[in-house]
C-alpha cells in the first residue's frame, strides 16, 4: 500500500516520532556528526582550559603542571571563571600534589572566587567560543525538532500531511518501508479481527 494515496492512514504517535527521526537525520544529526560535534567541542573545552592556566597562572607554572605525573590527578570539578559579568563553569582536574593551583582554582561552590577574564583576552574568546559550541548541536537540535513536530502534529492523516507539507513525501515513503505495515491502524485491526474470527 502506498501512503500517498491513502486518505485514512492515520498518523499515529509512533508514526509522527519516527517521520521526526528520518527527517532529522537527513539533517544532519546522524551519529556521525553528534561525535564530530563532541570531539570538537573537547578540542575547544581543552584549548580554553591552557588559555585559562596561561592567564591566571602564568607561563611559568603551567609548564611546571604540565611535568606533574598523571597519577597525581584526582576528580574533576568546575573552574568559575567570569567575563563581562556572566559567570562560566569550565570543567576542570585538579592536581593534589601542587599548592599553587589547588588554592587559585580551590572549587568553590558560589561565584565568589570566580576568576574574572577580560573579554579581550584569549582565555574569555577561548571560554566564549567552547561555551558557544558546546551548546550549539542540542540548540539546533531542538529548534528543528519543534519545526517539525508542529507540522506533523498538526494534522490527522497521511493525506492531510502531504498536502501541508509536499516536501516531506521522501520521510513518509521512507517510514512505509522500512516500518511496513504496522504503520497502518486499519490493516493491523483487519488481521486481528480476521484472527479472532478464525479461533
């Protein structure tokens, strides 16, 4: 059965989610990309946080932290750091074996020892530009999911659907076929009233 032409298949919810699916990962937010993401937005927690070591400690004790033994890491908190008066919290390991950074970076739990960073300066960009990325894929991610759940949760049928949204025919097709007719309320009640009147 082709959906295209069927006035009465109704939208189901697990129909809806499943078009919401297809149509999303024709966007681009595939696995591949999701990991893509990720490592990027490391690259640049990473980039932010030897930014962060240089401005507030110096250069002198960030080569120093960097000869500490990994084994003398232990849990990882959040830095406050502060630019234009916005706080940040850039997640952190700490080193217990050196003083100096234990007591410039002692993981407070309010604001008041936030590091405060100029906003021109290459810690704040550095902060800024993870900040941004980091939250960059879920912002578009949703936005688009709730674009296209108002369409296909404003209307009924396939029909109803198709005409509202032509475009979408691929996602709707696609769905058909790799759901098979599940998908379709009144072929699944035909079986299972043919079934209770077989027994």
């Amino acid at each position: 059965m082709n959906l295209l032409g069927d006035s009465v298949t109704r939208l189901t919810n697990h129909y809806r989610r499943i078009i919401i699916s297809r149509v999303l990962e024709a966007a681009g937010f595939n696995d591949e990309n999701k990991e893509a993401h990720k490592l990027e937005t490391q690259r640049l927690l990473n980039e932010a946080r030897e930014k962060i070591m240089q401005h507030c400690l110096g250069r002198s004790l960030v080569q120093r932290l960097r000869n500490i033994p990994a084994e003398h890491r232990v849990k990882a908190y959040d830095v406050p750091v502060m630019v234009d008066g916005k706080h940040y919290r850039v997640p952190w390991v700490a080193y217990e074996k050196d003083e100096a950074l234990m007591e410039l970076f002692a993981g407070v739990p309010d604001w008041k020892g936030a590091q405060e960073l100029s906003s021109r300066s290459a810690a704040a960009r550095a902060v800024l530009k993870w900040d941004k990325h980091r939250n960059d894929w879920d912002n578009r991610l949703n936005s688009l999911k709730n674009e296209i759940g108002a369409i296909v949760w404003s209307v009924t049928t396939v029909k109803k659907l198709l005409e509202l949204w032509p475009e979408g025919a691929p996602y709707v097709n696609q769905v058909h076929a790799s759901e098979g007719k599940s998908l379709v309320p009144a072929e699944a009640i035909n079986k299972v009233n043919k079934a209770l009147k077989a027994a």
